[in-house]
C-alpha cells in the first residue's frame, strides 16, 4: 500500500484522468467532505429557502420583500448584475479556444477580409456571424453542456448569443423557448416558482377551471405562450382538490384512519364507482376515505398560502409533455445532429432508446440529471450506442461519436436529521460490499466499452460523468486511482519487457480503492496476496463476464461456480428497484407505453465490445443463456452460461419514437398512462394532507408520518431518507469517507 503511495506522488495521474497534483485534488476533496457533513437545521434551511425564494421573487416581478419596502431600481440591477449573465470567472479556457479555433477553420475562408483588410474576429462577433455562428455553436454544444457553459458565462452577450442559436425545447411548457436553424436540440425542465405562476390569476379573472378558463388556456397554450402552461399547473391542482373531495365522501372507512387498524380492506360502504374509478387501488382509496373533511382547499394544493416555493410537476402533466417531447424530436429528427437533455422527468433508459434510435443523424448525445437515469445505465446505454452505430455504418451513415453523461446524484436530505446522508448512488443506505464492488464494477465495463468503441467525452478528464465520480462519497480519489490504473494497464505494450511487472503494479493500483473499503489487514498484502492471490477470476451467471472476484460478493466464495452473480449486475437492479421520489409510480407509468417490453426485460441486449488490451481484466467469457436440458447433471455443473440474468435492463421490444408520434396504439396508450398519473398524483396530494392534518396524535389517532418510510412526504423535499441499520457496513456518505480519509492519511496509504 504505502510503495503504491509512493508511485503515484512520484508519477502523478494518468494525463487521461486529470492534469492536477495529487496533493491539491486531495486537499481539496477533504476539505469539501468537511465542509459538506453539517447540514443546516431544518428551521435554518427553510429560513435560508425563504430568503432565496424572496430574492429570486423581488428580481423578477419587482414585488415586496417582507418588510413591505419595494426594492428600488438600482437595488434591483445590482442584485441582476451579480447574476451569472456578468463577466466572471468563466473566461475562456484552453480547450475551449481549441474548440471555437477548429469550429472557425472549419468555416471561415482563410481569405475572408473586411475592405481589403483582414477582420479582427473576437468569440462575440463569431457567434454573432449569420454564417458561422450556428456552425461554431453546434461545434461547441458537440463538446457537451461544461464547454458550453464556459462559453456562454464569458459574458451577458455571449450568454444571450448562445441561448438563442440553439434550438431550446421548454419541457413545462411543451413549447421551445428558442428556436433557430441549429441542428442542436436541447430539452430542459426550468426551476419555476410557485410565485411566478400565480401571476395569472391576476391577469385573467376568471374562477379557475371554468368554461373562460379553460378556452383562455386552450388558445394561450395554442400559441405557446407560457401563460397557457400556467394555467394548466393552477387548474389541475384545483381538480386534484375537488376529485379529493368526492372520493372523501365516497371512499368510507367505519374504522377511522386505515393506519389505526391493521385492516387495510376496502370498506364496503364504499361507492362502485370509486372502486372503479381507482382500479381497486385499496391504499388509494383507503388514503381518500381517511382524510378529515376538506371544506376549504387542502394544504396539498402547492399554491395554497402566501409563501413561495418551487413548483412542482404533476406525473400526469409531465407524461403529457413527454409525448410532446417525443413528437417534436420526430419532427425536427430529419436535420438534428446533436441532443442534450437536462433534468428531465419522465425519461429513462428505454425512452432515451426511443429517442436515439429514432434520430438517425445524431452524432452527439448529452444527458445530464434526468432523475430516472442512474448510474448503473451506462451499460445499456453504451450497448445502445453499438447497436445503432452497427446499423449506421451498415447505412453509410455517421455514428454516434460522444455522450457526455451526468447521471442522477442523490444528496439526500437537505437538513439535519438522523438518517440524513449524501450517498449519491443512492437515496438510501447501500451495503458496502455491495455498493463499493458494484461502483467499480460498473467504471469498468463502462470504461473498456467506451474505449472499443472509440466514444467521445465520456471518460474525458472534463467531461461531466468525471465531475459526477468525483462527487460520489468514497475512499479519497478513488476513481481517480482506479482509472489512472486502468489507463496505465492498458497501455502496456506486449513488446515491453517489463510488461508484466507493470501489469501486477497496475491491477494492484486498480483493486486498491476496492479493497481498502471492504478488506482489512491491507497492510500486510506483500508477498502472499500481491505474488499469489491477486488477480483471481470467477465468472458471472448473469452477464457473463470474467472478472476479479474483487468484483463479487465476499460469500460468492461459497456459492456454486455457475451460480455467483458480480455486484456490477446486483447493483443495477437495485438501482432500478429504489422506491423513493415515487420512482416506482413513474416507472409504472412509462411500463404502459412500452406493452411489450414487460415480456422481454430480461432479454440481452446487443454487447458493445471491450476494448483488446484489457482481457486479463475482464471478458465476455459466454453469450449462452440456456442450459441444455439434454446433458447429464454433472456435466451442466460445468458449463459457465448466463443463465442467471439480474438486471431488467433490456432495451428490446420497445415502441419506436415514430410510432409514439404518429401511430394510433401508442397514443391510446400514453392516455392510459397519462389517467394513471392523475390517480398517483390525486394519492400522493392525500398523502401529503395526511401528513399536514396527523402531524402528531390527535384524539387516540396515532401520528401518520411515522407509519410511512417516507414520513408521509413522497417525492417532496420533507421525504425522509431510510434508516441506516448496517452503520460502518453501509457504503460511504460524506463523513464515512471523511473518516476513511484521515485513516489513509495516517497509514501513509
């Protein structure tokens, strides 16, 4: 341990890992685990959450602030001007010259002059020319969202410049936000405020949901105009509220609140009806027929009161705007070549394969924060990528050259409480033997995968999953290590005749960050563990892959040869399986327009390769998937098939992104979905008032919270993070890693 210390201060990174010294990334990274493991009280965060939301107010409709005083102008244009639109610290970087150099090479005629005199270009006047300027923007958004940004915040014109050439879809509004003939395509779902939607039920002054209302929505949202989708976000709050007081006089429970009792049986006073109209839903119903009598508008409602708060999408709006979504990109698929999708509902791993596979001139691909993309994707996804590059050159078409991928970060808790902690894979506590074997697992595929195929920003030092691995809670620069090992190892020339003693250092190097999280004694590696044990293989029953039994459960040692399954595949599914945020619900709701999928979930998909160099890291040992019923007992002992299939991960069988904009059963389909999210948001709203009216017990009533995982808070910013029963075996948060941290300091690790 303390000899690979010792190499890596001499040697420093990988240059494909990153350029900075050791030591400062190190400072760095503790210093922000420290700075990161006090959360505000709760009382605090909201203070902190009102003042934000009341400046974000003030500075876009000019009212109030809480003590009644209007803020002047000038306060006002300095609170904007300290905004990101001002010159700052995003000024042009290195590579970004680079970029915006070969972008104008690639346009502009080296004989170009003004008046017989050569024009002095500077980025502005580049990106303001009617030639080159959407050519040199849809090099750059081809570069991913970082060198974006590092462009766009040089200034508040470049900002503006590169905001309105790129063709921006408005996910809340299901209309674009910019239009323009770039063959960029960005899809985002803005931060809006309760506040700012409210505005309308002053500009039109008509009762919510009537006949004027609704011709008024109609025609605004006609239009486009943002209005219309404001309107939408009142009125389906008020039809949640009167849907729920119907069902609370039809879903009856003689018992009292369905917690009380351990009767969780529809009553059978209850209506048909409402039996029918929840699909025998028995929580829902019983959730309706437990809420206090709602005279007035329920606390649910979130533009019941006078405080402003961030706006939340409805699941059945936002299934409505993902078709949308989907139809739009059909349209615009004849020319568009790059896409980045950022923060948007709804989508998963199979949407995303909808979206890919119907735009056949895309060559770029940004996904950043979509909340139902978790790490674990990237295999599917990099498979995906294969397959449609397989079938383009077939075509003699241009394949897919970069994704850039910035998965789901889960920071849990946003204040102090006793589960409270920052996993970033996932909400809840993770088993460590899982969780740490399953991370790298997963890097690694990713990596040689990405590498066979020669894949673009991925795995570039500046590109946003590199960012993403860096902020996940771990041994100190753990992936950093573990890729700056990986590149070492394959690089080694078969030729060298050294080559392998720098193999055994590299694959040491690699399992490094591995074993200091799940293994002890690690101090006394050499020899009997560096010379005879490292580099032991078992191999997967459920992706077929040799690797390191590093890789695997600690107990697949006791497990039959035919029958141990990696922790990259366990944790895939798991990630899958998370309840939290009602990842669930939105998960059923995509099952219903993806019918057939359900039939095939467990099918292979179509293996990206691995890159040559690295088979004695890891292989694709077979791609049988039935045992042959025929062969003795014995003899079926023997054969490694992958028979034992863990993730749900196929990307089969799904609807295309045609189908889905112009065919006639998927559209029916997408109704059914788009009923079944007004069900789960009608339920999640009875929670959530629940939660306000049995907040603690009330005559004999026991407190609802506590009987709920969540706190009787789903997919709201009060949900309540699982109980951590395993404590030092549970995968790394913040003050874990902190601990491990100064551990490794001290043993000169």
């Amino acid at each position: 341990m303390i000899e690979s210390r010792k190499r890596l201060e001499k040697a420093g990174f990988h240059p494909r890992v990153t350029a900075r010294p050791l030591k400062e990334l190190e400072q760095e990274s503790i210093s922000q685990l420290r700075k990161k493991i006090h959360r505000p009280s709760r009382r605090t965060f909201r203070e902190r959450q009102r003042r934000k939301l009341d400046i974000a107010d003030v500075s876009t409709t000019g009212r109030r602030v809480r003590s009644g005083r209007l803020r002047s102008n000038a306060a006002r244009n300095a609170m904007s001007s300290s905004g990101p639109l001002t010159r700052g610290p995003w000024y042009l970087t290195e590579r970004l010259e680079k970029i915006a150099s070969e972008a104008v090479n690639k346009t502009l005629s080296p004989e170009a002059d003004t008046n017989g005199r050569r024009e002095q270009l500077t980025m502005e006047s580049l990106m303001n020319h009617s030639q080159m300027g959407a050519n040199m923007l849809n090099h750059v958004f081809a570069h991913g969202h970082k060198v974006v940004m590092n462009l766009a915040m040089t200034s508040s014109k470049m900002f503006k410049l590169v905001t309105e050439n790129a063709n921006q879809w408005d996910f809340s509004s299901s209309s674009y936000k910019a239009k323009s003939p770039s063959t960029v395509f960005v899809a985002m779902l803005p931060t809006q405020y309760t506040h700012e939607i409210k505005d309308v039920l002053s500009k039109y002054s008509f009762p919510v949901n009537s006949d004027k209302w609704v011709a008024m929505r109609q025609k605004l949202e006609s239009q486009g105009h943002r209005d219309g989708q404001k309107m939408r976000a009142i009125g389906a709050e008020h039809e949640f509220f009167q849907k729920a007081r119907r069902f609370r006089r039809q879903c009856l429970r003689s018992n009292g609140p369905y917690w009380v009792t351990e009767d969780t049986e529809i009553d059978p006073r209850t209506t048909r009806s409402a039996v029918e109209w929840w699909h025998d839903n028995k929580e829902a119903i019983n959730i309706m027929g437990s809420l206090k009598a709602l005279k007035t508008m329920w606390s649910a409602n979130q533009f019941e009161g006078s405080g402003n708060k961030q706006y939340q999408m409805p699941l059945s709006i936002a299934m409505d705007s993902l078709q949308k979504l989907m139809t739009e990109m059909h349209t615009v698929s004849t020319y568009i070549e790059v896409v980045h999708l950022h923060d948007v509902p709804l989508v998963d791993r199979r949407m995303l394969a909808a979206m890919m596979r119907g735009m056949p001139h895309v060559v770029r691909v940004g996904v950043y924060r979509c909340p139902l993309i978790h790490f674990g994707d990237v295999i599917p996804i990099l498979d995906l990528i294969h397959e449609i590059n397989t079938g383009r050159r077939e075509k003699e078409m241009p394949a897919i050259k970069g994704f850039d991928f910035y998965p789901n970060f889960e920071d849990g808790m946003p204040y102090q409480h006793q589960n409270a902690a920052t996993y970033g894979l996932t909400w809840g506590p993770l088993a460590m033997d899982l969780g740490q074997r399953g991370f790298y697992g997963i890097l690694l595929k990713a990596v040689m995968k990405a590498k066979a195929m020669d894949l673009g920003q991925l795995f570039e030092k500046d590109g946003a999953l590199m960012d993403w691995l860096a902020k996940v809670p771990n041994v100190p620069l753990g992936p950093y290590c573990f890729l700056d090992a990986l590149y070492r190892y394959l690089e080694v020339d078969d030729e060298d005749p050294d080559r392998d003693e720098k193999r055994t250092q590299a694959t040491y190097d690699l399992l490094k960050p591995i074993r200091i999280a799940v293994e002890t004694n690690l101090g006394q590696d050499w020899p009997v563990y560096y010379t005879k044990q490292m580099g032991r293989k078992y191999f997967c029953s459920s992706c077929g892959y040799e690797t390191f039994r590093e890789l695997f459960p600690s107990h697949a040692k006791y497990l039959p040869r035919i029958r141990r399954t990696c922790c990259a595949c366990i944790l895939q599914r798991d990630l899958d399986d998370e309840k939290d945020h009602c990842k669930a619900w939105k998960l059923n709701l995509l099952d219903i327009v993806c019918p057939l999928w359900g039939l095939v979930h467990l099918e292979f998909n179509k293996e990206a390769p691995l890159y040559g160099n690295g088979a004695g890291l890891i292989r694709l040992k077979s791609t049988e998937a039935e045992r042959d019923p025929h062969l003795a007992p014995e003899v079926q002992e023997l054969t490694l098939i992958r028979d034992n299939k863990c993730p749900s991960d196929s990307l089969v069988g799904l609807p295309t992104l045609e189908s889905i904009a112009k065919g006639t059963i998927i559209p029916s389909l997408w109704k059914e979905a788009v009923a079944l999210g007004f069900r789960y948001d009608l339920q999640r709203r009875g929670i959530l008032e629940l939660r306000h009216r049995y907040s603690r017990q009330w005559n004999g009533v026991p407190a609802f919270p506590p009987t709920r995982e969540d706190g009787g808070a789903p997919d709201h910013e009060d949900e309540l993070q699982p109980t951590d029963e395993d404590g030092d075996l549970s995968f790394f948060d913040h003050r874990k890693a902190l601990v491990v941290a100064n551990s490794m300091r001290l043993s000169g690790w």
